[in-house]
C-alpha cells in the first residue's frame, strides 16, 4: 500500500484566483475644437480639416493665430 503512494505522480498545487482590481474611469474631455459637419455622404475629407491650420502656419503672425485658433 505505501508502494503505490509513492509511485503515484504528484498533485498539482491548488490555484486560487486573485482579484483584478477595478481601473478607475477618467472622464474624457468634449474637443475644444469644432470640425465642420459630416456629409451626408460621408466623412470629411482630410484637407478640409487642415486648411486653416495651413492658411495660419503660413501667416507672419502665426504664433498668436495658432494661439486663439487653440483657445476657442
């Protein structure tokens, strides 16, 4: 009888869950900028977004342009 105690292949150690603690959820900010409205037909095109972006980085006074464009 101890023989075949001895022979038998080991038991596997119990595991025991540990808890995922919950992550906090951070509020997303609403985008300070507005975008031109989707189509009908669909999204926006790229250019659209950026042309006053480009129209502003090409202008002399563009650091005070950039900074109401952002502030709004």
């Amino acid at each position: 009888m101890n023989q075949a105690i001895i022979s038998r292949p080991p038991m596997a150690p119990v595991q025991i869950p540990v808890p995922i603690p919950a992550r906090r959820k951070y509020p997303v900010p609403e985008p300070t900028v507005k975008f031109p409205p989707r189509e009908r037909s669909g999204p926006v095109h790229i250019s659209t977004l950026l042309d006053p972006v480009l129209e502003i980085c090409s202008h002399p006074d563009r650091n005070r342009l950039l900074a109401e464009f952002f502030n709004r």
